[in-house]
C-alpha cells in the first residue's frame, strides 16, 4: 500500500477546507414580490428576484399565495417554486413550503386565475 507523505495528505484535504471557509457566507439577497390580480380564490405574488432560466430552458420562480378564507380570517400563506414553460404556458410546483416535489408534473392553469396571472407576469418579465 503506497504511503502518502504528510504535506500531500493535508494539500489534499487543509486546502479545499480553507477555500471553503474563506468564501464566506452566503448571504440571500432581499425580495421583490410583485402581485398579480387578486380573484375570489385568493391572492398570489411571485418573488421578481428569483427568476432564473433553467437548464431546460423554463423559468423557475419563488411564488406566495394566500387563498380566501370562509370567515376572512387571515389565511396562511403557502411558498412555493413553481417552474414554468412559457411556450406551452404550463407550470408545476418543484417545492411547496421548502419541501421538494419530485417528478411534479406538467399542469395548465385551466380556469386558475392567479396561475395564469403569475405565468403571465413571469414570461414577460423579461427578467431571465
């Protein structure tokens, strides 16, 4: 079995730890939550600082809803990562509450107003 020598050994494992360390924090950047209409159903943002292109060629984009309450009691919101195909005007959820989705699949807004709105607003952002 070949013996390493120390100085190889801690190039091999004290450097990258050092390159690690000294990148500092990552810091998240603040948000730009834009609304789109709101409709009977509820009230949806989508977060312009997210937008970002996939490799895919989609636009994925932190989003917010709140949907409407029987009692209008405040509702809870819900975070999620939507993906979106502007071409074919589709979307799925990848997260929901910081939770991934799998294999989410491919969804039309059908008569969701707030979906269409934010896909609207996202494909022409012009923002990725």
């Amino acid at each position: 079995m070949p013996r390493f020598k120390a100085p190889l050994w801690i190039g091999m494992v004290v450097v990258p730890l050092l390159l690690l360390l000294l990148e500092g924090p990552v810091q998240a950047g603040p948000v730009d939550w834009r609304e789109v209409p709101s409709s009977s159903e509820g009230q949806q943002w989508w977060d312009a600082g997210s937008v970002r292109r996939t490799r895919e060629g989609t636009l994925s984009v932190l989003s917010r809803y709140s949907l409407r309450t029987e009692d209008e009691s405040p509702a809870l919101g819900t975070l999620v990562v939507m993906e979106i195909d502007c071409d074919q005007r589709l979307y799925r959820d990848t997260q929901k509450n910081g939770l991934p989705r799998f294999k989410a699949p491919w969804e039309a807004p059908a008569d969701d107003e707030l979906i269409s709105e934010v896909i609207e607003a996202v494909c022409t952002s012009g923002l990725a």
